[in-house]
C-alpha cells in the first residue's frame, strides 16, 4: 500500500493496524518514496535454561585445552 505523507499523519491508527495485518506500507512525498513502515518482527528467542537436562557435559569440560589438544583441534583430529 501506498500513501501520501498527509494521508500516513491523518490515518496512523489505521495504518498500524493495517500493519499488523501484515501489510507494508509506503510513504511518499511530493510522488518519491521515502519510508517503509512494516510490522515488527517478534525474536523467538529460548529462555536462559531452555535445554536445561536435555544434555549432559564431560567432567572437566570447562578446562582450557592442552597446546596437544589445541594442535589437533585446529588440524581436525579432535
């Protein structure tokens, strides 16, 4: 959808609902384009935990690596 700068400030409501209907909107002004208004994407992010018991690590694995291990982690032997 398209819409003159007067027509965005005169029928904001509405167009924000329009929005979260799905729908983009254009502003122009003076003909040329110079805004897009689209809905926010909503972040789906895990909350810290989520796989909490859903894994278990090694003993020691926080531990740094040997200059051995290192070697081989970076040659692909690891």
């Amino acid at each position: 959808m398209q819409v003159s700068v007067h027509e965005a400030k005169t029928h904001l409501s509405r167009l924000l609902d329009l929005i979260q209907d799905g729908e983009e909107v254009i502003i122009h002004r003076h003909g040329k384009p110079v805004a897009r208004l689209e809905a926010v994407r909503q972040s789906h992010e895990a909350p810290f935990g989520a796989m909490r018991g859903e894994f278990q690590m090694k003993e020691g694995w926080e531990r740094p690596l040997t200059d051995e291990e290192t070697d081989a982690f970076w040659d692909g032997k690891w």
